[in-house]
C-alpha cells in the first residue's frame, strides 16, 4: 500500500539509472498501462499529479457552500432533499480525490493546511456568490456540466487511484448535472419572475463556466507534459469548444439567452464561434481577489478552527480505548 | 493564518474494503480518516455506500497493510510463467472427453 | 386512507401526523445548516446523511397528514406555508445548534425518543403510520449509532470536550419533560393504538440515556420542571426564524412550481 513502502522506495531500483526508469515509465503510459501508488514515476509526475488532485478536491470542498447556503432556503422539501444529497456528494468527492493524493505521499492535513493558508488554489467558479435559488440551478447545468467534460477523460487518466476516483465521481455528477437543468427548466416555464431569475442567473454564470477550462493553450503553461503523461487528455480548448456547442441547444430549449453578442453557429467549421474570454477577470479571481474568495476561506478556517477540539477529543478516546484494551490484554 | 498541524493529533487513514453483493468479495474502494474503527466503518458506510453500493464494510488502518514491492515484481511473480503444468491448456484432453 | 378513520377522529390524526413530521422537518431544517461548517469533512456527510433521512421522513408524514386532513394539500404546502402556530413539533428540535457537542446532544436525546417511538408505532392500527415507523427506524438505528458514538468521544474525550457536552446536556435537558408530557392527543392516540403510550417510551428513553450517558461519563442532570408546548403550537423565539428562512421562497412567489 502507498503510505508505508515509500521510504522503501529507492533501494530495489537503485541499480536502474533515472534515464532508463523513465523510460520505462513513458512506455507503459504510452502502452495505457496504470500506474499505482507503488510504482516508480518521475518526481515532476508526482508533484503535478499532486497539485492537480488536490486542487480538484478543495474545489469540491468549497463548492459545497455556495449551494449549501440555499438548503435552508430550498422552495419545495423534494428540492431540498436533491440538494443536501449533492452536497453531500460533493463532499464525498473530495474525500475520494484526498484519498487520491494522500496515495502519492501527502498527508490530508497536509493539503487542509495549505488550502486553509491560501497557498493552495481551487477552482475559480466557486468564488461567486448564488444570490438568487436560480443560481442553485445554473451551478448544476453550466458548472458541473464544465466538471463533467473536464472529467471523463479523466477517467482514462494513468494515474490508477485518479482515475478510479473519477470513474465514482463521474457517475455522480450527470445527476447533478440533470438536477440544475431541471431546476432551471421549471424556472424557464413558470412565472415571468422565476424566467426573469433564471435569465440574470445564466447571465452571470455563463462566462465564469466558460473559463473553467482554464486559459487557451497558447497560454497555458502545464500542458504539454500533462499530456504526455496522460493526466490530461484533451487541450483546454478542446473541452471549452465541445462544452459550448453542447449547452447552446440546451439554453435554446430552455428559451434563454447566452449572454454573448458574438456567439453564433459556423456552419464550415460545424462549431459554435463565441466571443472573447475576460482573462483579466479570471486573473483577478484566481490570485484571490473575487466577490466571494475571502468570505470561502474564512467559512472553511473558521470550521476547522471550530472543530479542533472536536477532532482532539475523538483522539483522545481513541487512545484511551487504546490503553484500557491494552491493560486488558496485559 | 492557519491551524498548525500536530502530528500527534491527526485521525489516521483506513483503507476501504466492501463487498457489494452477495457472493461477491470485498473490494478496495478507497481510503479515509477516521479516529477509531467503529468512526471508520460509519464514515466507510456515508462515503462508499451512499447509493447502496455494498453490504459489508472492512476497515483496515493502512499501516497495518503489508504491500509486495513492485521492484520485485519479477521475482514474486514471474516463476509462475514457466510452471506451465499449472495451467489448463497444457494438457492435452481428448476431443472424445468433451466436459473437462 | 387509514383504516382507523373511522374509529379515530380525522383531526386529531392530522394534528398527531404533524407532531411527528414537523418534528422530523425542523430537526432536519437544523442540521441542514451543518453542511460545509463540520468539525471533519467526514462530519459533514454524516449530518448530512442524517438531515436527508429526515427531510425523507418528515416528506412521508407530511404528505400523509394532508391526505387525512382532506382539503387537497400536498406536502409542501404543508410544510411551507402554514403560520407559526399550526407546527407542532416539540420545542427540542427548534434550539439553536450550538456547537457540534450541543448538536450532537439534541441529536442523541431525539434519536433515542424516535428509535423507541418508532419501534412500537411499527404495529400501529394505523396502516400507514406503522409503515412509515417500520421503514424510518431503520434509518434512526443508524443515526443513533452515530449521535451516541460521538457523545461518547466527547463525553470521554478531554477534559474541554467533557466540561462542553456536560453543559449542552444541562442546558437542552429541561425541553425533554415535552417529549412525554401526555395530553388529550397522545392518550386517544394510545387508545385507538394508533400511538405507543408514552410513559412507555418514556421508560425505553430514559434506560437507553442511561446507558449513554454512563458510557459517556455524563452525569443525567436533575429534572427541573417545564412549560413548554410546542406540541401545542406554542414555540419559543427560534422558530420564527427558521420559518422565515425556510418559507421565504414560497411567500415570494405565491403559486409558483418550483
């Protein structure tokens, strides 16, 4: 298993150089060979894979606040049943994805620490609030339909632990998907206040979605390795083409507009065309300076701050129970 | 401003095994943390079994598990290849002895 | 319809149909608002778990009341857009959560009270009710099993952990007396056997209490009497806030399909 045999790590293949090793680490990528916890891998493999998993885990962890807030606030007991089981869900997928990294060498508290310091980034779309129920249901349809491109290739990803845990995550996530859509269809067809509500929430969650892919492949820095090493296997752009030309029929039925001027069908290319991308905006909110970053951070500092003692005693019973089986064995 | 970490404090890692169904055997699905085993098999239960996914739950700290060395691989299990006899198809059945 | 229409007046198994599920929808309306600020993010999708479970019960007995009540409303008018009077669950449930020790307090009292509760009311004369016991108390075994372990590691944790708990303990304890204090409604209840006598369960609760708190090195405080009756309708400060929360949505848009 991962946490024990690491320091046992270099002694066996001593007698390999690094070159060869690798070597032999490209080939069974290349061959779509799973590499396991265990395994030998590059250390810039480890570290990437590190920094990527659990980043994906902190941001299902904050994801669960901006919905989380509404569960209170839920219009109908069905609604808020979908939706403290999808946070739940959420949670439950940053464990998995902790679990995840915690096989490449690091400890969960470890990441805790540095998401709770800052010194970690997560997903940039959790930064903005859900002001209206509406929102509820965009985050569903646009930002978990993002996730869920981003994803399934993930699942085919050469690291086995990610993979696996995006194979669970996965088969979870097209409810949510199917759940935010079918909020927003019942907003769409209701009132002229709940289709107003609807309309103002696309409008504000569309371009953050959009951006969820991350900057254009010019520019992204990452990609070039992670791809050669089959943790991500499709560009950023790749992925923001398909997301858009996937959702723009599904915001036609819904009888809602996307709030670009310039997006419209290419009949050549067979794809949608859609207007330029804020980065500057998503600059801001990446080095922590959205609506919502700081009120994120200080929710999750003052929950583990709350529970510190709470952690502590669980423990602590569990060292006493430890020592009086101890005595009883003795 | 963080909450500094003692080591000494930290729930260890479980590792996760369920069985599914009936018949079937346990599988490792994962890890998580707990501060005791009875806290592990309840947050195995809200973690890997939500969509009643398993009937039976193991847990097992994961410093309690002993893992063969992927170094050694060909060592533990190469012999295997040239035991042949081991395998089926090394004997040759006669066509007239259809069940075996 | 229940078979016992006949035999029980319809109004009284209305109003004891939201005693129960009203006290299952607040409680679950409480620790719904645990999600994302547990100590443990374990903790989280146990509370979790636990508030689905009781929005699913409060969502049956709900529904049920409606259909026995006869005038055509469904559960979430019921549960929506009712005034403050008309909710009858009792006063425990209503109490802020405090921290996850005083969370964890309430959740053990009340969990003890349904699982013996539900438990007998699974032979009720009441079809329905008995199968809606049957099915939930599956689930509060459960959810037991998780308040008590956790009472026990604080109870039996530090010295913080034990003095925190301690005190929840002193402080939620005087709103227990409601649980079993029997009036007009409980005892047709337990008459026509649609409902266990309470000074039945009353007895379970205070053994399987005893049993915890003795594990959990917590000493039973004393009983003081109380006055409350949120049986009754009459609630304390906190549960106008939780409507307001909880129905704002409706209220704005009255009508609306959600």
């Amino acid at each position: 298993m991962y946490t024990q045999a690491l320091d046992v790590q270099g002694s066996d293949v001593a007698s390999l150089d690094e070159g060869a090793l690798e070597q032999r680490f490209l080939a069974r990528v290349d061959a779509e060979e799973k590499i396991e916890p265990k395994d030998w891998m590059p250390a810039r493999y480890r570290n990437t894979l590190i920094r990527q998993i659990s980043q994906h885990a902190h941001s299902e962890i904050v994801g669960m606040l901006p919905e989380g807030n509404w569960i209170s606030r839920a219009p109908t007991l069905q609604r808020k049943a979908i939706l403290i089981a999808k946070v739940q869900d959420e949670g439950g997928h940053g464990a998995y994805l902790y679990s995840a990294a915690e096989t490449l060498g690091v400890s969960r508290d470890q990441l805790v620490d540095q998401l709770l310091s800052g010194k970690a980034k997560y997903s940039s779309i959790f930064n903005y609030p859900t002001p209206t129920w509406a929102d509820v249901g965009a985050i569903g349809w646009l930002v978990d339909g993002a996730a869920i491109m981003n994803q399934i290739p993930l699942c085919r990803c050469s690291y086995g632990p990610y993979a696996r845990a995006m194979v669970r995550v996965c088969r979870e996530e097209s409810f949510h998907q199917r759940q935010g859509y079918d909020l927003m269809m019942h907003l769409a067809q209701g009132t002229p206040e709940q289709k107003r509500m609807a309309q103002e929430a696309l409008n504000r969650w569309w371009w953050p979605a959009v951006m969820m892919f991350g900057p254009s492949d010019a520019n992204s820095t990452h990609s070039g390795e992670s791809q050669r090493w089959k943790i991500k296997r499709f560009s950023n752009d790749e992925l923001r083409q398909k997301f858009v030309d996937f959702t723009v029929p599904q915001a036609k039925f819904l009888d809602l507009a996307i709030p670009d001027p310039l997006l419209r069908w290419d009949e050549a290319k067979k794809q949608h065309v859609f207007g330029p991308i804020d980065w500057t905006e998503f600059d801001q909110v990446l080095k922590g300076n959205g609506p919502c970053n700081a009120e994120r951070l200080a929710a999750r500092r003052k929950a583990h701050a709350a529970g510190a003692w709470v952690r502590d005693a669980a423990s602590a019973y569990a060292e006493k129970q430890r020592q009086r089986t101890a005595t009883l064995a003795a | 401003m963080s909450t500094p970490i003692d080591d000494s404090r930290q729930w260890p890692l479980y590792e996760v095994f369920v069985r599914a169904r009936g018949g079937l055997d346990h599988k490792h699905v994962g890890s998580l943390h707990a501060a005791d085993a009875r806290m592990a098999i309840d947050h195995a239960r809200d973690l890997y079994t939500r969509r009643l996914e398993g009937i039976s739950i193991w847990v097992v700290p994961s410093k309690d598990i002993t893992a063969s060395d992927p170094a050694e691989t060909d060592s533990l299990f190469e012999p295997a290849r040239d035991k042949i006899y081991r395998h089926p198809t090394f004997y040759e059945i006669p066509d007239e002895v259809k069940t075996l | 319809m229940s078979a016992t229409l006949d035999r029980v007046d319809a109004q009284a198994l209305f109003r004891y149909a939201l005693r129960l599920g009203d006290l299952s929808l607040v409680l679950g309306q409480r620790l719904g608002e645990w999600v994302g600020h547990a100590p443990a993010l374990e903790e989280d999708l146990g509370l979790a778990n636990i508030a689905l479970d009781l929005i699913g019960q409060a969502r049956l007995l709900l529904t049920y009341a409606g259909e026995v009540e006869g005038r055509g409303r469904g559960e979430d008018e019921i549960a929506f857009l009712r005034e403050h009077g008309e909710y009858l669950n009792a006063i425990l449930v209503e109490q802020p959560n405090g921290d996850f020790g005083q969370t964890i307090v309430r959740q053990v009292l009340i969990d003890a009270f349904q699982l013996e509760l539900y438990e007998r009311m699974a032979t009720s004369t009441d079809e329905r009710l008995a199968a809606i016991a049957a099915k939930s108390v599956k689930e509060i075994r459960y959810h037991l099993r998780y308040s008590s372990g956790w009472l026990v590691r604080l109870g039996d944790g530090t010295e913080d952990s034990h003095a925190r708990v301690q005190s929840a303990l002193e402080t939620l304890w005087p709103y227990t007396v409601e649980l079993f204090a029997e009036d007009e409604l409980d005892r047709t209840m337990a008459d026509h056997g649609v409902a266990p006598r309470l000074s039945d369960v009353q007895v379970a609760w205070v053994r399987r209490i005893d049993e915890i708190l003795a594990e959990a090195t917590l000493k039973r405080p004393r009983d003081r009497p109380h006055s409350w009756h949120g049986k009754r309708g009459q609630h304390s400060e906190h549960l106008g806030y939780i409507l307001a929360e909880m129905q704002h949505l409706q209220r704005t848009y009255p009508g609306a399909r959600w």
